[in-house]
C-alpha cells in the first residue's frame, strides 16, 4: 500500500559496541519533499543515512525506501547519495569520473558519455569536464560528487552536507539547483547540513535528532508556528495609546515597542490577544500601519530544542 512516504523507519537502532549511535528513531519522509536532518556533531545523521542506503546494516528495527527494505536491491537503485566525505581518484578526468558512475548504474555506453557532459554543464563544471579531478576546490569537489548522485535519475537523494567546505556563493547555487530538482523532476531530498540559516530557505519539513534520538519534527510552516510563542508584530499611527488599551486587558505576556515603533506583544493565548488588537485599534481610531505574526527562525528552533536559549 502506497503510504505517500519515499523513506520510513522504525525503531532504527545501531549500536557500535556498547555505544548506541542512533537509538530507535522512526523517520518519516513524504513524497516529493525537501527535508532537513539536523543535530549536534556525533547526533547520529551520517550513520542514519549509511543506514539508509544500506551501507551499514542496523543493529535493530527497520527501514523502507518506497516500501522497499533498505540495503534491498530495489531501494538502493532509488538513491542518489553524497557522502559528507568525498573521495575521488586524483588522476581521474572528471567527465570520465561521472561516465564510469553511470555505466556502473547500467546507462548504455553511448548515452553515458553524453550524459555525464550535461549533468557536468548543468553544475556549472562544463569548463572542467576534461580536467583532472587531482586540482579541483572543495566546492568543485562537493559539486562532482552531487553529480555522481544524480547520473542515475534517482527519485530520491540522501546528501549528507552537501554545502560543507563551498563558499556562500556556490551555496547558494547548489541550493537552487537542488530546489529545481524537487519542483521540475519531483526528486525527494533529505539533506543534512550545519547551517541551518541555508537550509532553512529550501527545506518543507524537519526532523532534528540529538544523542541518537529524535528531538523535534515537522512542517516547517507548522514548526516555525509552534516555536514562535505567539510573538506579533503592530504598528498604528497611536502606538502608546494601543499599548495602553491592550495593557488594561492583561491580555499577553510581554510587551515592548522598539526603537522602530513596532509594538511586540507576547501571549499564551493568542486568539483573544489578537481579537483585541484589532478593538483596540479600531476603538482609539488609530490607522493600523503593520500587522505580522512573528515566525520561529530553524536557528531559533534549534536553539530551544537543544537548550540553548539564552538568559
Ligand atoms: N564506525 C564507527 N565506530 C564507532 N563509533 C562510530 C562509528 N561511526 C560513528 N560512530 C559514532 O557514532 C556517533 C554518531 O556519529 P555520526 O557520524 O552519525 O554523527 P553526525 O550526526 O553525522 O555528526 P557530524 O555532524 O559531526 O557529521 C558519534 O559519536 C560517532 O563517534
Ligand atoms: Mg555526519
């Protein structure tokens, strides 16, 4: 039975000696989506992932790909991975490199060649398809092994810090491209990467693990929400006298205006919060200029759920 989800996992356990690296975790990732994996150093993502793409057997639980068992023949022929380290034979020709891959994945030789040459293009390194991969920057490096990944048209792509070690602007290039291949060719991508403030820009869902375990997962829409506190934003051509209205109803928290004349107001309840708002407004006939809901950066998630919150 198709349940919409391209990987799934249940009680994925692997124990290396007495040390537990990832500790029963059930992972859910749907169709067609991009979706994050974040956590401290040594949380346990690298060793998911070998997991899921069979390179390392678990120690406990299960795991699919499309409904397919992982390390099965059929799921790994669904994958397209990145490892976090790259390794390349320095004397290897880079179009030769990505040919190879695709002949391994059964392209006919007379596609292959061609093949590797557009996917090698479409990275931005068709200047350096004849080039020996022995030179090549980190960046350039993390780009061939993204080709690598994709030869084979795979439906999903497991990278593991695909923006390590690239500067701001390759990043931001790897990004787009990554976000093209989710909305034009419906890839699904499950990402891990450090820096959050990135992948924050291109990921729809989250799953944060710590320790082995998972700490926090979810719609990024629906995470952003949860983890703002209900924290809004008002501007009004009377913000004192509006400050003073919501100040007699003892309706939120916290309450402050900045040095921008944006009034905060923090509450547990936010329904009744913003209803007054808008009375208040409306009653001192102040005109409403700005109107937002503040929303949880991935950062300020992270922040929280790792303990991290300052003061
Ligand atoms: N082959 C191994 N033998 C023993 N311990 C291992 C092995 N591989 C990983 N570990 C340990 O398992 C834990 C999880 O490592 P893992 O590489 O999965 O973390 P990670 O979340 O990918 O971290 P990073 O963000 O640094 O890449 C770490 O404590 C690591 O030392
Ligand atoms: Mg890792």
């Amino acid at each position: 039975m198709d349940n919409g989800l391209m990987i799934e996992t249940k009680d994925l356990t692997k124990n290396f000696g007495d040390f537990t690296a990832v500790d029963g975790i059930a992972l859910a990732v749907q169709k067609g989506t991009i979706h994050g994996f974040v956590g401290p150093n040594g949380a346990g993502k690298t060793t998911t992932m070998k997991m899921l793409i069979g390179a390392l057997r678990c120690t406990r639980g299960e795991g699919y790909i499309k409904g397919y068992e992982i390390g099965s023949t059929p799921a790994r022929q669904l994958i397209g991975y990145s490892p976090e380290q790259t390794f390349f034979y320095k004397d290897m020709i880079a179009s030769d490199y990505i040919a190879y891959m695709a002949r391994i994945c059964g392209v006919k030789r007379e596609d292959a060649r061609k093949k590797a040459l557009e996917l090698l293009d479409w990275l931005d390194l068709g200047n350096f398809s004849e080039s020996k991969v022995g030179g090549f920057s980190a960046g350039m490096k993390q780009r061939l092994s993204l080709g690598q990944a994709l030869i084979h048209e795979p439906e999903l792509l497991i990278l593991d810090e695909p923006t390590a070690n690239m500067d701001p602007t390759g990043r931001l290039s790897i990004l787009d491209k990554l976000r093209q291949l989710a909305q034009e060719k419906e890839v699904t991508i499950f990402l891990s990467s450090h820096i959050l403030s990135e992948l924050e820009q291109i990921v729809d869902f989250m799953t944060m693990i710590d320790k082995g375990q998972i700490v926090v997962e979810g719609n990024m829409a629906e995470l952003r929400k949860r983890f703002s506190g209900n924290h809004f934003l008002l501007k009004t051509s009377h913000n004192d006298a509006v400050m003073k209205a919501m100040k007699a109803k003892g309706l939120f928290r916290e309450g402050w205006i900045d040095n921008e004349d944006f009034i905060h107001l923090i509450s547990d309840e936010a329904t009744s919060l913003r209803r007054e708002m808008v009375a208040a407004v409306a009653r001192i006939g102040a005109e409403l200029e700005h109107f937002s809901e503040e929303r949880a950066t991935l950062q300020d998630i992270y922040r929280k759920t790792m303990g991290m919150e300052e003061e």
